[in-house]
C-alpha cells in the first residue's frame, strides 16, 4: 500500500480555487454559513422559503455556503554535505519517499505542490515548481533516490540562510503548509533566521535523525570524529570526561532547536532512521 500523509490544517485557507480543506471563502460549498438578503451578492437560486417566512424584517433570504479551498504544500530540503552522509540511513532516502508520500496526497487533495533543494544555493536541478500536476513531484522523489545512491551534490556544500531565502521569496502570498526538513546539523541562530523567512506559514520543522550520529564514541582510547557538514576529521584521546562532555553538547543542541522551533510556533517532528507516514499525520491531528 502506498503511503499517505493526511495533512489536517488549523485555520482556513482564503484561496479562491476550489479543493478540499474548510475555508475562509464564501461561495459555491455545501457547508451553510449564513443568510443574506436578496440583491447582497448572493446566488437567488439558493432562496430560503422558511427562512424569509420568519424573517422579523420580511426580507427575501437567501443561503450563503461557505466554500472549500485548495491550499500549498511546499518542501524546502536541506541537501547539504551531512544530508549525503550515509552512516546506518541514507537520509536522502527518507526525504525522497516524503516527498512521494505528499505529492500523492497533495494530488488527491487538489492542492498546489513545490519542493526546493537547497545547499549553499537554490538547487534548480531539485526544483519542482508550484503546480497541482503529480509528475513534478514524483520527478524529483526519484531523483532524490538516485542521489541516495550516488552520495554527492557538491564538496563539502553546507547548507546557508541566503539558499532558505532564495527559497522562501518563491513561497505564494497566501498562508500555506512548508516543510523544512534537514537534519538541523546548523548553528541555532541560523535555524532561528530560517524559521523566521517563512513568515505567516504553517512550518512544520521536520528533523531527519541518524540513530549512529547520537551514539556515544568510546569511553576510553584514541579515536577520530568527524564533521559530517565539513568533513574535516580530527583525533581525539577518548576519557570519560570528553566523552561525557561530547554527549551532553550533543543532547543540549538538539533541545536548543525543540525550543527554538517551539517558540516560533511550530513544534519539532523527529523521524528516526526511517520514514513514518502516520507518524507525520498525527503531527497534523495533534498540532
């Protein structure tokens, strides 16, 4: 069974075009929204009988239905060099079978679907535009497989506020769902600049974890860390105290970008080693 993301929003989109979510709109629905008289504007077809019988001021009434709306579902990626690292998971995996997952449902739903890619610029060879046509998004799903497996965009290329921007200046006007999916390897002031470009958006910050990077190095004995974002190594002499030291950095930074992402107005949704579909609808129903 191919898997779905059922994206439940918590306001009401106002875009004019029709689709499947609740809206702010008034016009050709079926949900009843409220009586108006005759010659405001409204459709004479939907003239009230019982309504205009009661009426205290004796004036033709007629329904007015309350429309529903079709609304943009946008992924910005981070692709940077510790996105491509494969250590336990292709993390490239993960955010391919995302976007799978959301172009299916965002085709079913009738809504607007983009994705940007972005290092230290805009990745114009992992960009599918605004559109409500599925082939885009399943376009660059399998081209994030491939480069799953081939394991490289650009040396060394880390991820830079001014690629998020190029990104989110492409963003519609009207309020929308982004996905900002990166494993969050990024300074705490630059995730705080990032979650601030996308403006009035719903963001839904999406980390993608390596279990293998959380784990702790050995308590004792030489050994070499690596900076997955740079690639720089450099040797360490393992003792207790560095290797406690290492891991409370570690927990420490990943809480920092919880709080950041809370105070900002859009809670943190982790997955680990894998994609969960499910996991991500609950997101929605609990947000």
């Amino acid at each position: 069974m191919q898997a779905e993301i059922y994206y439940k929003l918590n306001w009401h989109p106002g875009s004019t075009m029709p689709g499947q979510h609740r809206s702010a709109t008034l016009g050709d629905g079926f949900e009843f929204d409220t009586h108006a008289p005759l010659g405001d504007g409204v459709d004479p077809r939907r003239f009230d009988l019982l309504a205009s019988s009661r009426d205290p001021l004796e004036r033709i009434l007629v329904r007015r239905y309350r429309q529903t709306s079709a609304v943009d579902v946008t992924v910005i990626a981070d692709m940077s060099a510790s996105m491509l690292t494969t250590r336990s998971i292709k993390k490239m995996d993960i955010v391919a079978s995302l976007t799978r997952a959301l172009t299916r449902s965002v085709y079913r739903n009738g809504d607007y679907f983009a994705f940007y890619g972005c290092t230290d610029t805009l990745l114009p060879a992992y960009t599918c535009p605004r559109s409500r046509d599925s082939y885009h998004g399943y376009e660059v799903a399998s081209k994030l497989e491939m480069l799953a497996d081939e394991n490289s965009v650009s040396d060394n290329a880390a991820l830079t506020v001014g690629a998020v921007e190029q990104a989110a200046s492409r963003l519609p006007v009207r309020r929308g769902v982004v996905f900002f999916v990166s494993d969050f390897h990024i300074t705490l002031s630059m995730l705080d600049t990032v979650l601030q470009r996308f403006g009035r958006h719903m963001v839904v910050p999406l980390l993608i974890e390596d279990s293998v990077e959380s784990s702790a190095p050995p308590a004792f004995g030489f050994t070499e860390l690596i900076d997955i974002e740079t690639g720089n190594r450099r040797s360490y002499f393992m003792r207790p105290v560095l290797r406690k030291r290492y891991i409370e950095a570690f927990a420490k930074h990943r809480l920092d970008v919880r709080e950041i992402c809370e105070r900002r107005g859009c809670p943190l949704l982790k997955l680990v080693d894998t994609f969960a579909a499910d996991d991500i609808s609950k997101y929605f129903m609990e947000y």
